[in-house]
C-alpha cells in the first residue's frame, strides 16, 4: 500500500450522502466512490440518486440508492436500517441538502422559513442523532461532514433564511464535534463559496456575477470537483485524525475578502 492510499484511501469504509442525488454532493460521492469507499446515496429524488448510484457502481464499489425526506427522523431511521443490511455500517456521513429563497425579509412567511429551516438544519440534526448512535454503536469511530455556506458568515442578500439557517449549521457541527470527540467521531463542516449550476447560472445578473467576483480574490466561480480535496481528507481517520468542529472554507477567498 502506497503512502497516499495509507493516509487518503477509504477502502471498507461505507459513507451516507445525504442530498446525494444534487450536484455537489453527488461530485463528493464520487470522490470518496474513487478512495474506495462504498456509498448509500440518500435523496428526495430518488430517480437522481438511482442515477448518481448506477454511475458509482462503475468505479466498482457499491452503492444503493434510497428515497428520503431529510426532514424527517424515522426516514433517517429507515434508511440507517437499509444502509446496514445492504452494506454493512455507516463511517462516513456527508450531509449535504438545501434549498434557498430569494424572498425579501418582509414577505418571508412562516411556511417558508420552516420548510428552509427543516430541510437545511433540522435534517443535520436529525442525521447527526440517528447515523451518531449507529457509530457509538460500532465502536470505530466516524466523520461527519455537513455542507454549510459562504451564507453563513457574513450575511449575503437574498439568503435571509438560508444564510442563517447556514450558521445554524455552523453552531450545529461544533456541538456535535463536542459531544461525538470521546467516541472518535469527528465533525466537521465544508462551506464552499459559488458553485452555481449551469441552470443558475442563467438566473445570474451581470450585476450580481460582478459582485461576487469582485468579493472572491480567485474571480471565478468554484467547480464541484474542487470540494473533492477537502471531503476525502476529512473522511479519512488518517488524513484528519485531529481534526474536528472545524469550518473548512473552499470558496476561492471570499471568507477572507474585506475591502
């Protein structure tokens, strides 16, 4: 086994990917699919998590797709039962869901800011309490990976509910780094920058591309691939025994733009 395979590889590792069946997260299914880790892709749409899963098997790990609501705790429930009998255990969780409205403050009602609120927090922490005691219960240790925002820290327009639902996610992953650590189970969270999709790309004013160049010093946008780095180094028991309750920014230098 070469160096890098004893520090990076994810070989009999299994990892739940929650939202897996969206752009970014299925991208870091891949990667960790390419470590060598087995994969369970949990999605609402399960035709795009059927897909991203038969794509995985090519690599030759397996992979299951399941159907999902991650606001809800007995679908986490259900689907950490399917993930053991089909393969085996849960190490690896990335969690990974989240929708956004660009509604402004006064015309936010409450409908929207629990449904934002539900899927983007109330899913982490629902996941965090089911797929958390599956690795108590294991006795081996694990790593969460939540997605969090450039919209956590500072507030961006047009993410009110998101961008605090973000920091939420932020709080979240720290708590848990704390309460998970006498167990090996670290926690740690990904917050990239712009990664728009072809389809929001459209949905982007020159005016807004403009501004959010101007505030990334890298003066692009981001590519799913370039979160692959930092999910398999914070999957990895070697590559990142130390590390947890960590926010790592993947965001071309946004976090770090002032004036």
């Amino acid at each position: 086994m070469s160096y890098l395979d004893e520090m990076f590889g994810l070989q009999g590792k299994v990892a739940a990917v929650v939202g897996g069946g969206g752009v970014l997260a299925g991208c870091m299914a891949e990667g960790l699919a390419k470590a060598g880790a087995d994969i369970a892709i949990l999605d609402l749409n399960l035709e795009n998590a059927e897909k991203r899963a038969a794509q995985l098997k090519e690599l030759g790990v397996r992979a299951i797709a399941i159907q999902m609501d991650a606001s809800k705790k007995e679908d986490f429930e259900r689907a950490d039962a399917e993930i053991i009998e089909k393969l085996g255990r849960v190490d690896i969780v990335i969690n990974a869901p989240g929708i956004n409205a660009g509604t402004p403050v006064l015309d936010i009602t409450g409908d929207e800011w629990d449904k934002i609120m539900s899927v983007n927090l109330k899913s982490m922490f629902f996941s965090s309490q089911v797929f958390g005691k599956r690795m108590i219960d294991q006795g081996q240790g694990g790593s969460f990976i939540n997605i969090s925002s450039a919209s956590s820290k500072p507030p961006l327009s047009r993410t009110f509910t998101y961008g605090i639902s973000k920091a939420g996610v932020n709080n979240l992953t720290q708590f848990f780094a704390r309460e998970w650590a006498p167990h090996n189970i670290r926690v740690n969270a990904i917050a990239p920058g712009f990664y728009p999709a072809e389809q929001n790309k459209k949905l982007l004013t020159e005016d807004r591309i403009e501004s959010i160049f101007r505030h990334t010093p890298m003066k692009r946008f981001g590519k799913a691939e370039e979160l692959i780095g930092a999910t398999i180094w914070l999957a990895s028991s070697n590559a990142s025994s130390f590390v947890t309750g960590a926010i790592i920014w993947v965001d071309g230098g946004f976090s770090a733009m002032t004036i």
